[in-house]
C-alpha cells in the first residue's frame, strides 16, 4: 500500500488568498481542509503565509509534498 501524496493549492487574487490541502492517493482524492482570508490592505505575502499555515495546520499534515 502506497503513503498517499499531501498536495497543496493556492490562489492568490486581487482581493483575497484561497488554500487547499488534498490527500490524493491513485484514484481517490480528499480534501483535508481550507483557509481563506481577504487581503485588505495586509501585506500579501503575510496573507499567503497565515493562509497557508493555518491550512496545514488544520489539515493535521507534518509535511506536504506537492505545492
């Protein structure tokens, strides 16, 4: 049996940063969660990192593979 493959989204726009965290595993694909916050007039790479940690952190991941 095969470890599965943590794999990571990111969408940064104009108005707001989006993270996924999946567990793909041959066919089957889950989401093992989702943050989202708005820019605003934040720094953006401040943003991406909060986003970024705070879906990791949820998805309970120690190491992601794939961004």
């Amino acid at each position: 049996m095969s470890k599965p493959t943590i794999t990571v989204g990111i969408d940064v726009g104009s108005g707001a940063v989006k993270c996924v965290v999946m567990s793909v595993d041959g066919d089957a694909t889950k989401i093992l969660a989702h943050h989202f916050a708005r820019i605003r007039k934040r720094d953006i790479y401040a943003v991406v990192e909060d986003v970024f940690g705070k879906a990791v952190h949820e998805a309970g991941v120690d190491a992601v593979d794939y961004i």
